[in-house]
C-alpha cells in the first residue's frame, strides 16, 4: 500500500512475508469490490435495456435479461435451458418488402407472432465460449411496411382496372351504337307483320342475335367502374338457384360431371339492393370458375349464404372489410388451389390460365371484382389446403332504404301497358342513326316526337313549343350535355320531365340530372319496353304531382 516504507517496518512480531501476504489480501480484496460494481452497473444496464438481451452456451439459453421477458411473455426460468433453435423461427413467406431473406419471428405466450430483427457477438461466459444476443421487436414496422406495400398494389391494380374499364366502355359505347339498330328494330318490325308470316322466325332470329352481342357489349361496360345504376331489392338464394337451373349450369354439369354442388344458404336472408343482371353475373362466373377448377376429378363446389356483421374492428384479408351488417356469399371448390403470387393478379382482365377462346374470354373475375366495388361491397380470396375461397361481402341497406323502394312501381311491376296518349316528346340525340330509332320506338309508343341533334337545339325548341318529356342523351358530342340541357330547359319551363339515356354512363352526370329531378336512366340500346316504362312512370309522377 502507498506509504508504507519496507525498510522501517516495525518488529512487532510481524515478519515482512506475513505483511506481504496482507497487501494481497487487501488489494484482492478491494478488486473484488470493484468487480461486483463492476457487475452491479452491467446488470442495471442489460436490465434496464428495452431490447431482450440473452446468452446461449452449448445451443442452450443461460442467461436473459428483464426486456427478453416483457418481448416473450416468459419469465427467466422458463426460458433458461431452451433451445434457441427452436425457439426462433424463420419465415421466408412473412417478408413483404421485397427483401430475400427470411424474416425472424417467435410466438409470443398469448399466441402472437412477434417478427424481431436480431445480433450477436462472441463472449465468454463462465470461462467458456458463448454467444450474447441483442432483440429487438420490429412487429410495428413490418406491419406498417406490409400495409404500405399493400395499398401500393392495391392502387396499382386500382390504375389497371380504371385504365382498362376505360377503354372497355370506349370500345363498348361505340358498339351499341352500331348494335342499336340490330336489336332494337326487329321489335318494330314484329309488331307489322302479320300472324304466320315467314319472317317471324328470321326477324327473331336477328333479335336473338342482336341480344347475344349486346351480352359480350354489356361485360365490356361492366367493367368500366360506376356501371351499375339500376338497383332493386334482391333476393341472393333465388338468383343462386335460377343460375343452377339454368341452361347454361346445365350445360356446364355436362362438361363436368363429377363436380358435385353443396348449397348451405342462410335462412331468412336479408334482401339487398343490387343489380339483378350483374349479382347474376357474379354468381355465373364463380360458380363456373370453381367447376372448372376441379377439371376431370371429382369434387365438390360449396356455395354459401349467410348474414355477416362487424362491430368493433376493421377485418384485414385480401381487402380491408369496414364495420356493418353485410350479405356473405362463399363460394369453395376442392380443386388445385391458387397460389399466392396468382391471387395478387387474379381479378387483372385477362390474367387467366385457362385457354382463351375454349373457357370464358379472361374477363370473369374482373367483371366480378367491379360489380362488387360497384355495390361498395369487399371480396377475400384464401386457400388452404387445396381448397380455395372467394367471399364476397355485399352492404346490407336500412329499412328505410326498403321502404322507398316498395311503392316504386317499375319494380312492383303494375304497369301491363307502357303506350304514350299523344304526349309531346322531345329526343335529343347526336347520332342519325339512333334518333330514327328512338323516334320510330315512341311514336308506336303512341307519342308525338320530335328530334333535335344538340342541348343548344333542346333549348332553342322548348322556347317555341311544348315539351312534356324530353329523352337525354348524357353524353353530346358537342355543346351542353344531358344534363346542362335539363337544366336550361326547366328555365324555360320547370314542369319538363326527363328520362336519361347513354351507351357509356358518366355516373356524375347522371347524379347532377337526377338531382334536378330527371327520371330514370336507361342504358342504351333501350327496348320498347324499358323505355316505354321510364317515360310512363315520369308523366304519371307528373300527373299525380299536378
């Protein structure tokens, strides 16, 4: 010890070995206490880190600090002597940033899985060779980063779709117009011929074709987003089985004769409102879908019904499903599956993997995810097992919504005769070719009609002669609109009644027309009777008001 002189210790008995040996004893024992400060700091420190900090030694967990307890959920001595192997897993399904390597996860005691990112260093513990890991718990940011990635591809399959419903309805709305003739005509030239005539047979012939042109048409438009605007209470369980009875099914149990149909509906089944044709739509496509995925062997095709209702959380699946009271309709087949990287592309137009031309034309599935985002309903793809499934979520409404509907008589369907008395119309029409159809349509309808090519025109004749329904046509190819036009007109006279008509609906411009009180909204090409019912409903409406 400093201080002490060797050569002038006191002989008291004490020999200088023996005072030697106490200086060790001193110094061992002042560096024994250095060492346990020593260590008192490192334990507070390694307790008081938020990452989980353990020790392996010969593949077994000796040592963990409190942050490893709170990240597991078990205490030290149910850790101590595990298997870092087996408690550790890798995932390389879990990566969803793009990265190769496969993600580090454990299973927390409650069940959840805790993604980590995870380091070591080279120690000695206990004077033998070991390892000291430092955790860290990365689960928030990998969900943020897989919900990141997850909105990117949905806005990119959001950018497909609208690019290609685009073009779709361009190329649709030019086709009826050239198709309006062909199925439109043959009911004029039905009503002239007389009983028996050879031309019956032809003339439906034509009309029958006109129809079948006028079905590839309409799938066209309906995946062009915004196309479903007439909406009517729905049944779902009775439009399943008019699809299983129909030719068509038939048809494909002929195809696929060992596919077997399992229908488990709910009963008392809310109505929904909804399309008819396109909930049909639906329905076909999945159901032959499924059919088709189980090819030569035998199977089953699972179709489910049942009311479905979220109250306290957002469910996450293929979409995000909001909280509400909704219509569930499954379909499940037992066929080959589809894997992941397929579901991330399935509902593209023509993304398929069957043979263009021999099965569908690639459009099912997209005309099945706009009908669905058209009726502001969800869809979730799975598959397990071999067995894949598509449920679709479809909003039920308020009673007060049914209500409205119920004295609505184009869905009651009191009207037996849809014929005008003399009522002046007023076509505005673009096309030559469509205003003689529509002219020749009303007038043995038993109204007077009358023609004008532009809004301008509409505007111009209203200010010399009485209009009392005029027939729109939303989109001009020059000058005011339909519903610019409705608007001028009930300037000049506010009693003017409107229906709309288009080939290619602008779902805006149809709302703005209905807001200023036009009627209903016919898709083009019309027939007799549709159209004849939308004016009839508007001039009684107008009637009763009067």
């Amino acid at each position: 010890m400093p201080g002490l002189d060797f050569e002038n210790i006191p002989d008291e008995g004490i020999s200088r070995t023996r005072y030697s040996l106490m200086l060790e004893l001193l110094a061992h024992a002042e560096a024994e206490a250095q060492l346990r400060e020593s260590e008192e700091k490192y334990r507070n420190l390694v307790s008081s880190l938020p990452e989980g900090i353990f020790i392996v030694r010969e593949r077994k967990i000796v040592f963990v600090n409190p942050g490893m307890e709170r990240l597991t959920g078990y205490n030290f001595h149910e850790l101590l002597g595990k298997d870092a192997d087996l408690f550790f897993l890798a995932d390389q399904t879990c990566d969803s940033d793009g990265d190769d390597r496969p993600v580090e996860f454990f299973i927390h005691r409650n069940g959840r899985k805790i993604f980590v990112e995870k380091s070591f260093v080279e120690m000695v513990y206990d004077s033998t060779p070991a390892l000291l890991f430092s955790v860290r718990d990365i689960t928030e940011k990998r969900i943020a980063t897989f919900e990141k990635n997850r909105l990117q591809k949905e806005l990119e399959r959001s950018k497909k779709m609208e690019a290609f419903g685009i073009l779709a309805g361009g190329v649709a709305h030019d086709l009826n117009n050239v198709l309006s003739g062909l199925s439109s005509i043959p009911d004029i030239i039905l009503m002239d011929l007389p009983k028996g005539s050879h031309l019956i047979e032809p003339v439906k012939l034509i009309k029958d074709s006109g129809h079948k042109a006028l079905a590839i048409v309409e799938e066209l438009l309906t995946l062009a987003r915004g196309s479903v605007q007439i909406r009517e209470p729905v049944r779902f369980n009775d439009l399943i089985e008019d699809h299983l009875n129909s030719l068509e099914f038939t048809e494909l149990q002929r195809n696929y004769p060992n596919a077997e149909i399992v229908k488990h509906y709910g009963a008392d089944l809310p109505l929904i409102m909804a399309s008819k044709i396109h909930m049909q739509k639906i329905i076909m496509n999945l159901v032959s879908n499924a059919v088709e995925a189980l090819g030569e062997k035998p199977g089953k095709i699972v179709l489910e019904t049942r009311p479905a209702q979220f109250r306290r959380q957002r469910i996450k699946g293929y979409e995000i499903i909001e909280n509400g009271r909704f219509l569930r309709f499954t379909v499940m087949d037992t066929g080959h599956g589809i894997s992941k990287e397929d579901r991330d592309h399935i509902f593209e137009p023509f993304y398929s993997k069957k043979i263009l031309g021999r099965s569908g034309t690639g459009l099912g599935l997209s005309i099945v995810w706009n009908v669905v985002h058209d009726h502001k309903g969800y869809i979730h793809v799975g598959c397990s097992r071999g067995r894949t499934f598509f449920t679709l979520y479809f909003p039920l409404p308020d009673q007060r919504d049914m209500e409205a509907v119920k004295g609505d008589p184009i869905f009651t369907g009191i009207f037996s005769d849809y014929s005008g008395n003399h009522e002046a119309v007023l076509v505005m029409e673009d096309l030559p070719s469509q205003q003689k159809i529509a002219a020749n349509m009303l007038r043995r309808l038993g109204y007077t009609v009358d023609v004008v090519s532009t809004g301008e025109e509409a505007v111009s004749y209203a200010g010399s002669h009485k209009i009392d329904l005029v027939v729109l046509d939303m989109n001009q190819s020059v000058g005011l609109n339909g519903w610019e036009t409705y608007e001028q007109l009930l300037l000049i006279d506010p009693k003017i009644k409107a229906i709309i008509t288009s080939g290619r609906e602008t779902a805006k411009d149809i709302e703005k027309a209905k807001a200023l009180g036009a009627g209903d909204f016919i898709k083009k090409p019309y027939s007799l009777q549709s159209l004849g019912l939308a004016i009839q409903k508007e001039l009684k409406d107008r009637d009763k008001k009067a």
